[in-house]
C-alpha cells in the first residue's frame, strides 16, 4: 500500500518538505509549506522523510535551481519542472532498488546536462554575424 500520512505530518512533496494538512479517503490532498498549499489528489507525489528520500529530493532540486538561472524568457520552465517531478516519483519509489535508482540518477543528470547544453549552445547562435540572443 502506498504511504499513509495523518494530518499534521511531513513529508516530501514534489522535492520539497512540506506538512499534510487534509486527508480524504486516507489520501493527500493537501499540503503546504507555510507560504502556499498545494492541493488535489496529491497522494501519489507524497513520500515520508527519510535520509534517502532527502538525498533524492536534494538531487533533483539542484537541476530545479539550475534551471531557473538558465537566462531565456523563452524556457519552458513548467514542461522542465514537470519532466523533473516525474523522475523525483520514480526514484523515490525505487528508493531501494540500487540498480534502479543508479539507472534514475543517470536519466536525471543526462536530461539536466542536455537542457543546460542546449539552451547554452542556442544561445550562441549567430546569423550574419548577429547574435540571436542577448
């Protein structure tokens, strides 16, 4: 059975920590931060605080924060941060599975090197001598 949380405990939603604060039908559906909530059946992005979950959590996150410093107007930045949160789901749930989670860590580093590279080598871009990005 998938995790079962009670209202008031953490947990990490989305690689970040967060509290549960409504449960229907002993499912997430709502969390929080302090500052904003995030609600809906929200059971399955749900996973308990421990050392490993942490660890992927911080992982991911690095890629998010590497993402936002990426300079273009034009990124996708939801279609990326939602690419992102699938990977984080599937490696929290293959959490003890080393071969699994290694194969996972080489997807989640292969996908943010190759959208950093690309929107990099975009960037350099010119036509006529004109650069097509500031």
């Amino acid at each position: 059975m998938k995790n079962q949380f009670n209202v008031g405990d953490w947990c990490y939603y989305d690689f970040d920590l967060k509290q549960v604060v409504r449960i229907e039908d002993g499912r997430v559906y709502e969390v929080t931060d302090g500052y904003f909530n995030h609600g809906g059946d929200i059971n399955d992005h749900c996973f308990p605080i421990d050392l490993q979950v942490k660890v992927i959590s911080n992982d991911v996150e690095y890629w998010y924060k590497e993402f936002h410093k990426i300079n273009n107007n034009g990124l996708n930045i939801h279609g990326l941060i939602d690419r992102l949160t699938e990977i984080w789901v599937e490696m929290c749930e293959n959490k003890d599975n080393k071969q699994k989670l290694s194969e996972l860590y080489d997807k989640l580093n292969n996908f943010g090197d190759q959208v950093v590279r690309k929107v990099r080598d975009i960037s350099f871009e010119n036509v006529d001598d004109v650069k097509l990005y500031k």
